[in-house]
C-alpha cells in the first residue's frame, strides 16, 4: 500500500464502519480468511467491495484484479499511529 503505507504501521481499525469508495480499508484475503488485508476500496457492487492496492506495479501486489470483489470488510481504517514520525532515508 506503499506510499500510504509501509511495513511497519500500526493501524487503528474500526470493525463495522461504513466503508465509502476511497477508504482504506482491512479485509479478509479470498481463499485464505485467516490472513487480514489492507487495501483501497473503489466501488461497491453485487459481489462486495473492489479492492486495489495504491501501488499497481509492486511486485507481489495482491487486489481484487487477481481475486475479484471482497464481501468480507473487517473495518475501516481510521488512523496510521506508528511509527509517529518517519524518517526520510539517510544518504551519504
């Protein structure tokens, strides 16, 4: 989800929330429900939400383009609280 987020944040998650397209939100990966996602959502449809990641050229990069719409939301993503400052990578 990188530039919004990286490895490392810690997330406040609010379970049930209203999900809005834009929101980031964690869900239930399809295929492997005990591993949680943290993706954006961009529209609602007949089968669940549409899940995309920020970074579409990520290697890796897991999103409704590869397993189609998420019906299992957790929550909404309220705030990134971890670490409170990032640091810019020292050059040199």
């Amino acid at each position: 989800m990188r530039p919004a987020l990286v490895p490392g944040d810690w997330l406040l998650v609010r379970r049930g929330a209203t999900v809005h397209p834009g929101d980031l939100v964690v869900a239930r990966l399809p295929g492997d429900p005990d591993r949680l996602i943290v993706k954006r959502a961009q529209w609602h449809g007949a089968g669940g939400w549409w899940l995309e990641s920020d970074n579409q050229r990520a290697s890796g990069r897991r999103d409704s383009w590869d397993f189609g719409p998420v019906d299992d939301i957790v929550g909404r993503v309220v705030l990134r609280y971890w670490p409170l400052l990032r640091r810019a990578p020292r050059k040199g």
